[in-house]
C-alpha cells in the first residue's frame, strides 16, 4: 500500500494523555484485512508492530496527520508519564 500526502514524521508525535484513555483526535490502524478506527491508542495494541497508523491530531489552528505504526505507538505509551 502506498500513502502518500501532507504528513508529519512520529518522532514528533507526542501523548497528551493516558494511552487507555479518549484522545483528542482519532487513530487511523491499516491492518492487512481491516481498518481500525479508535480515540483510544490502546485498542491498536491488538494489531502487528509493524501495522501503519494514521494519527489525527487537532491543534490549535490546524489538524496534522502523523504517519506511525503500532509499533512505535506502543513505544511512546510505555513511556508516558516517565
């Protein structure tokens, strides 16, 4: 699968809060037989490591889209907070 357009890298992606918890934007999962929408970075841990995520994240004037995989969200969660 090919994507392409407007996106920023993961390394600068940052957790506003708790993984488990309602984030302020959605995450886009492209699983090889599904597409997996969730607010929650949790219900993506279920996926492959190496699964590409789309997150959607609102800021201020603008929203930006983060290319990702499960892989590295999984990273960043077990680094919340430390």
């Amino acid at each position: 699968m090919i994507i392409t357009g407007d996106m920023r890298p993961e390394t600068e992606f940052r957790l506003q809060v708790k993984p488990e918890n309602m984030q302020a934007a959605s995450f886009i999962a492209l699983g090889a037989d599904e597409v997996v929408v969730s607010r929650r970075l949790t219900d993506l841990f279920r996926l492959p490591d190496d699964c590409v995520v789309l997150a959607n994240w609102h800021g201020e004037r603008r929203t930006d889209v983060f290319r990702t995989t499960v892989g590295y969200l999984k990273k960043l969660a077990a680094g919340y907070g430390a």
